[in-house]
C-alpha cells in the first residue's frame, strides 16, 4: 500500500476524509455516491471505486485490472477472481536487475481507513481470458477480503473495459449496484 502523504497521490487526502465519512454512512441504505461496490456488516465495511480493466493487446490472454480500495477496520485483499478469465491474481511490482517486473503476491495489507491504490505498484491481472475483451465491456470480479478475525467476505466489482492506452481513472464514472 502507499503512504497517504505521498506525493504521488495529493488528492489522497481529502479522498481519505470523504471516505472515512462515506464509510461511517455505509449503515444506510443504498450505496454511497462515487463508490462503485460495497460490502458491509454490523462489523465489516469495503469499498471499492474506479474498477477498470485495461484492454490486452491482440493475442493476449492476460489483463490488468485497476481499482481502489478502503476497509473501515483492519483487513487484507487476499484474492480476485473473474468468470472471464481462468485465475486472477494480485501483482506488485518490484525492481529486479534495474528493471520493473512483477510478482504474484497472497496478500495485500488493507490497513483500516486507508484507501490503498491498486493503480500502479499493485493491481490485479487477469490471467487465462476465456473470451476477447471489447471497449466498454463490463467484467464482474469478485475481490476476496479477509477481517482481522480470519472471516473470508467477497465483493462483488464491477470493471469497466478501457482502452490499452488508459492510465487514469475515468472521472466520476461509477456503476452502483444497488
Ligand atoms: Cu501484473
């Protein structure tokens, strides 16, 4: 995860803020505008936003996937799956031999509050596409969450297809699932 006071990310936090507020809403009714999934209980609440896919290269059977994601409490991304695709796993990036590669990781911390970018550093990829992703497609994933008391909750996401050239999020572009 990435430090909220990173530069890299300076809307980080007033995002922080709205969020924390946004989740302190989640007992009410309906999804919260500008979050595109939740997942919530009497003691676990998950949000997620800006959930893309980026379109593989002809040929390709992999993709990556793109979203942010906070949990009120102390939790950990521990897994994705997509009926689209065979496997999806959770990558890092890292330097290996002065170049960025990636790994699979088996968890992601998701410290509570915090809204952790799987933009960059982590993301997800799709791995085994059973079909061709198309432009404006809607892929459905499934992100695996563990609580800090080991019970497994799954959220349901909806991923939007952009092109193989997107880098950034589309503004205000969300899919409530009410
Ligand atoms: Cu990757």
């Amino acid at each position: 995860m990435h430090n909220p006071n990173d530069k890299e990310f300076p809307m980080d936090r007033r995002m922080w803020l709205t969020t924390v507020s946004t989740l302190a809403m989640l007992a009410a009714a309906g999804l919260p505008p500008g979050f595109q999934s939740a997942a919530r209980a009497a003691d676990f609440a998950v949000a997620v936003r800006d959930a893309w896919v980026r379109a593989p290269v002809a040929g390709q059977t992999d993709a990556g996937v793109f979203l942010r994601i906070v949990s009120r409490d102390n939790a950990a991304l521990v897994g994705a799956a997509s009926p689209v695709a065979a496997m999806a796993k959770i990558h890092a990036m890292h330097m290996a031999n002065g170049e960025m590669t990636m790994r699979a990781i088996s968890r992601l911390p998701l410290p509570a509050g915090v809204e952790v970018s799987l933009e960059h550093r982590y993301h997800l990829m799709l791995m085994g596409l059973k079909k061709p992703l198309h432009v404006g497609d809607t892929v459905p994933l499934t992100l695996l969450v563990v609580d800090a008391s080991g019970r497994r909750h799954r959220i349901p996401v909806a991923a939007t297809v952009r092109p193989l050239d997107a880098t950034e999020p589309p503004a205000m572009m969300t899919m409530p699932m009410r």
